[in-house]
C-alpha cells in the first residue's frame, strides 16, 4: 500500500474530516441559499460570498489531519514506517489539499446551483472568464490553503494553537493591518489570504499583480510554508 493510499486512510478514519467537510458545504451553500431567497438581484460573486468561512473550516480539517497525530503519538509510527520525513509529509500534504481542493469545488459549484434552482431567473451563467475563475477557482484556493494549513499543523503541533492561528490571521489580523495609517494599504493586498480573495474577486486599478498574479503568489507563500515546516519536521523530535 502506498503512502497516498495509507494517508487517505488515516484522514478518513475519525469523524472530524467529515464533519468539517459537511460544516464547509453547509456554510457555504446554505449562504448562497439565504442570498438568493432574499435578494431579488443575485450575482455569480454574490453567491461566492461565504467561501472565506468556508475556507476556514476546510482549513481547521487540515491542520488537524497532522496535529491530532502529534497529540496522539501516531506520528511516531508514521516515522518509524517511513523514515524519509519529507516523504510521510508530503504524501499527507498531496491527500489533503485534493480533498480541500475538491471541497472547494463541490462548495462553490454547490453554492451557484442552490441559487439557480431559488432563483431561475437571475443571471447566473458563467458567461465570463471572471465568473469562471470566481467559481471554479475556489478549488485551487482551497487545496493551497490547505497545503498552509497542513504546514501550520507540522511547525505548531498543537490543535489548539493551529487553528487559532488559521482562524486569526484571515479573518482579524489581515483586516487590522488594513487600518494601519499609510502603510496599511501597501502592506495588505500582500498578506495570503488577501492574495487569495483578489484571485477569486478580481484586483482593482493599480493592484500589484493580476488575479492569476495573485494566486501564484500565495501558492508561493504555500510552498515556503510547506518548505519550513519540512526542514523543521526533520529536525526535531516526532
């Protein structure tokens, strides 16, 4: 059995993942839901609207997948299986970010068909390259945010401060810093998860890179994550 098979194993043998996985959908196509009920104007944005919550819980499922091995000790054995560190990490981080990435998909596409069926009148086809990539795009946000989490997961070890940082960074921190008198406006559009959220939305006039600039930016800032976190799990003590 190889170690793909072996990681996909272990993700899906506790209830977590799969409660995270209904929680995402269930924020996501729920909101899009709500939105078409009540506004008599949608758009294919509109409907994307709670991917970011979304994205959080996604996350808070990735992380887990390596701290609740580290909380447990199983981490040991996995070592012990497969001694070449980078490899057991690897295979876990490319398990979890097809899963995330395939949640991301399932969410947004969910999300746009929940408000076609409420409301059949709006205009909700994919007409533009923009509507695509705000859709379709939602997949690769994911699985890359998930390859941050993962990172997360191996340089903290612990559930409890993994997911804080998960969950303050995006939604508090990456805002506060927005506040920040001159410096704030320069500084934010090149924090990740407002990299992340220009991909899907757009960048206005005078952004520093173009929607695809943005996603290979924070796919860049996933790689050095994952990098870290990598020459420090061969380092120190499982």
């Amino acid at each position: 059995m190889n170690l793909l098979a072996v990681e996909r194993i272990k993700l899906f043998s506790t209830r977590s993942p799969w409660f995270c996985m209904i929680g995402a959908l269930g924020l996501t196509v729920g909101f899009a839901s709500i939105l078409a009920i009540k506004s008599e104007h949608v758009s294919v944005g509109a409907t994307q609207g709670m991917y970011l919550l979304g994205l959080m819980v996604v996350m808070v499922m990735s992380t887990l997948a390596v701290t609740t091995e580290y909380r447990f000790g199983t981490i040991r054995t996995t070592f012990q299986a497969v001694p070449r560190r980078t490899g057991a990490l690897l295979a876990k981080t490319t398990v979890v970010a097809l899963v995330a990435g395939l949640v991301g998909e399932v969410a947004a596409f969910g999300s746009l068909g929940a408000a076609k069926l409420l409301q059949p009148g709006a205009a909700l086809s994919l007409s533009t390259a923009a509507d695509w990539r705000a859709v379709a795009g939602s997949g690769l946000v994911y699985a890359l945010a998930g390859v941050m989490a993962v990172a997360v997961g191996v340089l903290v070890r612990q559930s409890a401060g993994a997911v804080a940082i998960l969950l303050v960074v995006p939604l508090l921190v990456e805002n506060l810093v927005g506040l920040i008198p001159d410096l704030g406006a320069k500084i934010q559009p090149w924090l990740p998860f407002q990299a992340a959220g220009a991909f899907l939305r757009g960048t206005h006039e005078g952004a520093p890179y173009s929607p695809w600039g943005a996603l290979a930016y924070f796919a860049v800032l996933a790689a050095v994550l994952l990098g870290a976190a990598l020459v420090v799990a061969k380092k120190r003590d499982a």
